[in-house]
C-alpha cells in the first residue's frame, strides 16, 4: 500500500492506498486502537457491490460490525436522515467505544461524518472514511469537512472532523459506471490546474488509460491528488488562512448549477467542470490569466466528453444559488481564478456583473 500522511499534530492521520488490499483494513484499524463496534454507514448500491466483503473482513478480524443503509443521493444529506441514522447508531451503542465507518461516496462520507462529530460530541466516537468513488478517493474523504444540507443549500450544517484513517480501496472504482469516474477525473484535474502543470499534462495525455481503468494510472492519480489535499490541509485546516479556498476552484458556480438544475442534470463533477471553465474565463476577462488557459482547460474537459455548455437553467437562476453560497460576501462573491496552469489566486469582491457575463457566455456556447 502507498501511504499519504495528513500532518495535523494530534489529529494526523493516514491515507492508505492500494488495490486488492480490504483485508489489511482491520489490522490497520486495531493498530489504532479504533472501537470494535463498528457502525458502517452506506447506500443499498454500495453494499451490494463492496459492503458485505467488508463486513466479512471486519466480523473474520473481531470486530462487530452493524450496518445502515440511506438512498443513493444527495437527498440523504438532510436533517431527516441525520436523524434517523443518529437514532439507529444510539440503539447500537452499548456504551463503549464506537467506530462509525462511512463506506460510499462524497455523500455518505459528509452524512456519516457530520453523524461522528456530533453524536455525544464526539467524544468516544471514532471515524473511518472507506471511499468507493474517485471523488470521494481525491477530495471529500480528506480533510474532515463534514456537513449535511439545509432546505436546498448544500451543507450549511457542519463540522470539522477529522477521520483516524482513510481507506482506499482502488479496486472498489471497478463498480463505478464510466460516467461517475469521469464525475472524479474533473476533481483531478482541478488540482492539475491550481498546484501543477506537469500534473495536469499527465492526465492530459492519460485520461483514456484512466478511464480503462488502468491501475497504475488511477493509483498515481489518486496519491498524487491525495498528497495536494493533505498538504493543503495541514496548511490550512479550518479554511481561514486563504490556502484551503484554492481548493474550492470550479465549485462557486459548480454547486449555484447544480442547485439551479435541482441535481437533475448534472453530477457533481460534471457541474464542477463548468464551473473550472467559467472561472478560467472570467479569470481572462479579469486579468488574471490569457484566455489560453481557458482554452487549454475547456479542451481537455471535452476531449473527455465533459459538457462544456451550461443548459437546463437561466443566468437568473445561477446568479441567485450564488447567493446561498457561503463564500459569498456582501455585493460580490468570491472566486478561485487561475493564473496560469499549475497556479491559481483567490479573489474576493469579484463582480456579479462580471460573473453574469461569464455565465451568459458559457451558455450561448461562446459566441
């Protein structure tokens, strides 16, 4: 296995990654002296495919595992789920330690997280993030952002929690269908563009292979976008220093799409990438970069077969999710704009005018 270390004094921990690994799980959990009641969080689809190996290998190992099932969707991350599996993990704690393991995506991750943090404060409660899409592998499974949504607006109920110990089993991407992995490749790809050319040029000229599923390509990207995360991280934990907010590239407009289009059309990725190339435009228009960069991103995203033009909502619709977002800030919003490729700048007061404008160009196909 290849390990990623997130250095963060007390509350460090490790990624490990590797293929045909699940039953070194156990072993690694009770070398850190995590509860042996284990409270697996996870979807109906993911435990059909990964769940009931990893309940084997944890019951083979001592532990006792119970699992929860809630819908495939970002509709789990409510207050009424919240609840309902917080009910559950009460009834299954007998008053000793608890490890509470979220096995699925970003929004099992988020939920079963947001549940860890905040049941009993905490305090006897031990995360595990076991993440079974490349979203999840590159991004939300690092760094101990927990949240649930609230009446539509996505996770404006929250933590910082972090995990004991990130578990990535790549051969769990094998489940995935062709478009949920390209939803994660536009994750990848962001990291190419705000920390490293050579990195973004790698994926560039390999996506087919990632997309084939080639394992050492996919355990190079996924090492590589989990050591940009943990560095970002321990250099910024809470997302108050201004290094964090980088990461955050492709996701003011990404998230404003999804909920103008109500999450029908677009998955996560799929909306991120639009946001990546609305940025990089409004970025030219700013100053802050060529519109070589725009061009040389808005490429790569659709050689890939990533939509490049916005549909399915108006400018009016977008521009008021923008409002919600929480990095909003009096008249203007706060955007991540690339420099040049492998660096980016956080912007702050950008105007709505100037994103309007971005946003209507980006839906008129460019003309």
């Amino acid at each position: 296995m290849e390990t990623v270390r997130v250095d963060l004094g007390d509350r460090s921990y490790d990624i490990q990654i590797g293929s045909r690994v699940l039953a070194e799980l156990p072993r690694l959990m009770r070398g850190l002296k995590l509860g042996e009641d284990v409270f697996v969080l996870t979807s109906p689809t993911i435990r059909r495919h990964c769940g009931q190996a990893l309940e084997r290998v944890l019951a083979d190992a001592g532990f006792h595992p119970k699992v929860t099932e809630t819908p495939d969707g970002e509709e789990s991350k409510s207050l009424a789920t919240y609840e309902r599996v917080a009910v559950e993990l009460m009834a299954f704690d007998r008053k000793r330690q608890i490890t509470v393991l979220a096995l699925g995506g970003g929004v099992v991750g988020d939920l079963g997280g947001f549940v860890a943090a905040t049941y009993k404060r905490g305090l006897g409660v031990d995360y595990v993030q076991v993440p079974t899409t490349l979203l999840a592998h590159v991004d939300s499974s690092v760094g101990g952002k927990v949240a649930i949504n609230l009446r539509g607006v996505k996770n404006m109920l929250g933590a910082f929690y972090q995990p004991r110990l990130v578990f990535i089993e790549l051969d769990f991407l094998k489940t995935l269908p062709l478009r949920e992995l390209k939803s994660g490749l536009a994750e990848v790809i962001k990291y190419g563009v705000i920390f490293d050319r050579e990195f973004f040029e790698y994926v560039a000229a390999n996506y087919e292979r990632i997309l084939r599923f080639e394992p050492d390509c996919l355990s190079h990207i996924v090492k590589k976008s989990c050591e940009f995360k943990a560095a970002t991280v321990a250099a910024d934990e809470r997302d108050t220093r201004g290094q964090r907010a980088l990461l955050n590239y492709g996701h003011t407009l990404g998230h404003a799409i999804e909920a103008a289009t109500g999450e029908s059309i677009y998955a996560h990725g799929e909306a991120v990438a639009l946001g990546m190339i609305c940025a990089a435009r409004l970025g030219a228009e700013l100053g802050a970069c060529g519109p070589a960069v725009e061009q040389r991103i808005r490429s790569l995203l659709a050689a890939i077969g990533y939509e490049t033009v916005i549909r399915g909502c108006t400018v009016e619709q977008v521009m008021s999710a923008m409002q919600h977002d929480k990095k909003a800030t009096g008249g203007g919003l706060t955007f991540i704009l690339p420099t040049r490729l492998g660096h980016a700048i956080v912007q702050k007061n950008v105007p709505q005018e100037a994103v309007a404008r971005a946003v209507q160009a980006q839906m008129a196909g460019y003309s």
